[in-house]
C-alpha cells in the first residue's frame, strides 16, 4: 500500500509538472503566431 500511495504522489507531480509544460509551450506558439501576424 505505500508503494501505491508513492506512485500516486509521484503521477500527480508529473502531471502537474506536464501540464505547465505544456500551457508554457502553448503561450510560446500563441506569442509566435501573433508575432508573425502583427509583423507580416
């Protein structure tokens, strides 16, 4: 049962750790797209 209680701990970190990951990576093409937009 600890081991399980480890896992869980360890998926909802790596979760939330992917999840800003990937809201930075979308703010990233977000502000490139408009760069380009604003520039072309």
């Amino acid at each position: 049962m600890p081991n399980q209680e480890n896992d869980y701990s360890f998926w909802t970190k790596y979760k939330r750790f992917a999840t800003t990951e990937i809201l930075m990576y979308l703010i990233m093409i977000v502000g490139i797209a408009l760069g380009i937009i604003f520039l072309s």
